[in-house]
C-alpha cells in the first residue's frame, strides 16, 4: 500500500526557533563571561542601527492547560507578582551595568504563562521600570500574550498607553469537548470580548492562536472555529500543529490519551481544510503555520522578504541582539544563546547574589552561522542559496539527502539554490532538518522533539 506524503514525512523534529536547537547546543564550551562578551559585541554592532529586543517571560497561570508547553508556575496567589517583578528589573539592571549606554528597545513581547495574571498597575510598573533604563527606538514595536478569560480592558488600555500596538489571544478551538480535554474552558463571547475591546482602544495587529491535532478535534471543529474566527476578523492567525511531548512536560501533557489524538493523514486534513478556509476569507499563509492579512505587517514583512523568525517566532523586524528576562527565557545574540534556569527558587537566588541567572548556552562557530542562515532563509523566505559566503564543504551530503524530498516535488534544486514548492510547505521542518548538520552528526537517542507534521 503506498504511503501518503504526510505519513512519509511525519517524523520527529525541531521547531527550528534556532539554530543549533537547544538539545545539541555545547555546554561544556559556555559561560556566562563568553556570554556577556558575546551580547556587548552585537550590542555595539546593532544597537544604534536596529535596537535591540526583549523576551520578558511572565510564567503564571491560575490553572494548567494540558496542550500547553510553556514554562509555567500555577497558582492563584497573585501576591507572587510584585516579587518577581522586583526579580525581572533588577535582572535588567544586570544587563545594563554591562552596557556602555543605554539601550535602545525596538521590540517587547511579553509572553507566558499568562501575562495578563499580572495587574494593570504591576505591569505598568514592569514596563516603567524597564525604561527608567533605557529608550524607544523610532519604530519601535510592542506585543503581549492575552488571556481571553481573564484580560481586562483597563490591562489593554494601559498596555497601550505604554506603547503595546499587538496582542495575541490564545483561542486553540471552540468546541467544548476539546476545551475539557485541554482543560480551557473558554467561549467565544470572551473571545470575541478581548478582540472588540483591542480594536475599540486601537490595536492595530490582532491575533489568534489556534491548534490543530489537539484531542477529540474533528473536521467540523476546525470549521466551526475558524468560521468563528473570520467573524471577529483578527489581523494574523498562528494555525499550528499540537505539539505531544509528554516525556518532557510531564503530567501536564497527560491529561488525555495517545489514542485521543487525530493522526497523520487525518490531524493533516484538520490543517489542509483549515488553510483552505483561512485563504476564502484573504488570510495568506506566512512561513510556517502563520496565516495574515494584506494590512498586517507580518504580511508585509514576508512581501518584502524582511520577515525573522526567533525564539518569540516569526516578527516583522529584525534585531541582532534579543535578551531573554526571566525564569526560563533564552537569549540571542546571534553569535551565542543563553538560557536562564528553569528553577523560579533558583532564579531568585542568582539575582540576590547579582548574578545573570543564566545557567545554559552555546557559542556559535563559522559553520553554526552559514547553517543558521540557511534555516532563517528556509523558514522566512521558502528558499535559499549557497554562494560564497553560505557555502559550506557538506553542501553536496546535504543535496544528497535532499534528492528524495525533490523527487516528491517538495522543493526544487537549481545550480546553488533551493526553493520549498507550494506542495512544499507543510514539509518546512523535514527540509530544514536535511540542512541541520548537528542533527545528522548525531541522531537523538530518546525522544526530544515533537512530530514534524
């Protein structure tokens, strides 16, 4: 029986939000002094040119959602959060002791956990605090993750007051029997709620987030809710695949079973009728699992091949230089990755002890660099090319590897480029993975990383 193309390519792979990912990046060879040298380099090579980024991670929920991934601390005491806000701005102190000026900040995204568990006053304080210490950029460009069950319109008017022109609502699907699975019980009136309130104060990029593949999920859910979705018109959607790795986030991803959850070429006709849904109402689909307006400048970033993609995913502007605040959060200074500890106790220990509490990274050598680039181009633009200055002596092992994915008409192979077909899209991951030269050196062994379609 002939296999389909979806069941041919459904492997295990990375995300590819870096490069080297995470799992095969060299501890043993960083530290945090290489770390400060490598941030003060590319602080001094971007920051009046481009600025720099910030990932503040806020890691508290008042209850666990069983698709969720994240790094996060449940709890409904909300006294936590002027503790760890105090921890987030003294961390920035740390980093700007280092600097020799102030910085200048294109880009906040304030993700989760649940930003909005914080007050309207403690983010305010959040935010004022991270500028008593540094500067807006010119076009600069602000975001936060919202809950639609608990953000008020107070926390989006203030969040907009400071600067904030983009929010996200996590919506993943309106049935009910999924929402009991994932443990998200949210309708669309709250939903639809947060999203009038943002155009109302006068957000200009709304998006949605919603999953695929999440358990009991069936064609007609995938309809409903995208149908649900196109009436409250956001901006930009992220439509992407259920990420199952249980044997990394435990319990929280146990609260169902294997057999729950839509498979291969069905879990792909949930993605197929959803993108076919999303282009009827002029959504375009952006890299990977990103689907946009004309007017939002995710699109435009993709039209004038100016998109990025990072640990916060795909933006529509680049800076070279992205620091991580946070229990948890990774920085990026595109010559290494440091990632601060996953421990909330050991976080605020470091930090007491005027330490960065970054316990984990890599610095990257020539060769990480070309393949990293290789992988931006793939995930921004669809394509690539190897001249001289993305050349690299396994190029030919890499087309080799590439010849049966070209054979099925995924890609398309010229003299020293590549270009991911419309067929090829769903496959950006598999593509990518024949570029990913840590990955082919050394398979993994267990399982690390969720399925690839």
């Amino acid at each position: 029986m002939q296999i389909s193309l979806t069941q041919k390519y459904n492997v295990p792979g990375p995300r590819y939000t870096s490069y080297p990912t995470v799992p095969y990046w060299n501890e043993a060879d960083f530290t945090t002094e290489k770390w400060a040298a490598s941030f003060q380099k590319s602080f001094s090579e971007s920051n009046f040119q481009d600025g720099i980024s910030l990932y503040i991670h806020l890691p508290f929920c008042e209850s666990m959602c069983t698709f969720c991934g994240c790094n996060k601390r449940i709890t409904k005491n909300h006294s936590v959060e002027e503790t760890y806000i105090k921890a987030l701005l003294k961390e920035w102190s740390l980093y700007c002791r280092l600097l020799p000026e102030k910085p200048s900040i294109k880009e906040i995204h304030l993700g989760g956990g649940t930003p909005t568990f914080f007050s309207t006053n403690n983010l305010e304080h959040l935010i004022n605090g991270i500028f008593s210490y540094a500067n807006k950029a010119a076009d600069y460009e602000f975001s936060f993750e919202g809950h639609p069950n608990n953000t008020t319109y107070e926390q989006l008017k203030k969040l907009y007051d400071l600067g904030f022109r983009r929010v996200s609502f996590g919506v993943q699907d309106y049935a009910e029997k999924v929402q009991k699975a994932i443990h998200r019980i949210q309708p669309f009136h709250n939903v639809a709620k947060v999203t009038f309130w943002a155009k109302e104060i006068g957000y200009t990029s709304i998006g949605h987030d919603i999953i695929f593949g999440l358990p009991y999920q069936t064609i007609e859910d995938v309809i409903d809710t995208i149908e649900k979705t196109n009436s409250l018109k956001p901006d930009r959607l992220a439509f992407y695949s259920y990420a199952h790795v249980p044997w990394i986030k435990g319990n929280g991803q146990r609260g169902f079973n294997e057999e729950n959850l839509p498979k291969d070429a069905e879990k792909r006709k949930l993605y197929e009728i959803g993108k076919q849904l999303l282009a009827q109402n002029s959504y375009h689909e952006i890299g990977m699992d990103h689907f946009a307006l004309t007017s939002d400048s995710l699109y435009k970033a993709a039209h004038n091949t100016k998109l990025h993609r990072n640990f916060m995913g795909y933006s529509a502007s680049k800076t070279q230089l992205m620091i991580g605040l946070g229990v948890s959060s990774i920085s990026d200074s595109w010559y290494s990755f440091a990632q601060n500890t996953k421990n909330l106790e050991d976080y605020y220990q470091l930090l007491e002890w005027d330490k960065l509490p970054v316990v984990k990274g890599h610095i990257l050598n020539e060769e990480d660099l070309i393949i990293r680039k290789h992988i931006l181009n793939l995930t921004c633009e669809l394509e690539t090319s190897w001249n001289n200055t993305l050349n690299f002596k396994e190029i030919n092992s890499v087309l080799k590897n590439l010849a049966e994915i070209e054979n099925d008409g995924l890609i398309i192979i010229e003299k020293d480029s590549l270009k991911i077909t419309e067929a090829g899209r769903p496959f950006v991951r598999n593509i990518c993975m024949a570029f990913d030269l840590h990955l082919k050196r050394k398979s993994p062994e267990t399982n690390l990383f969720s399925m690839t379609v």
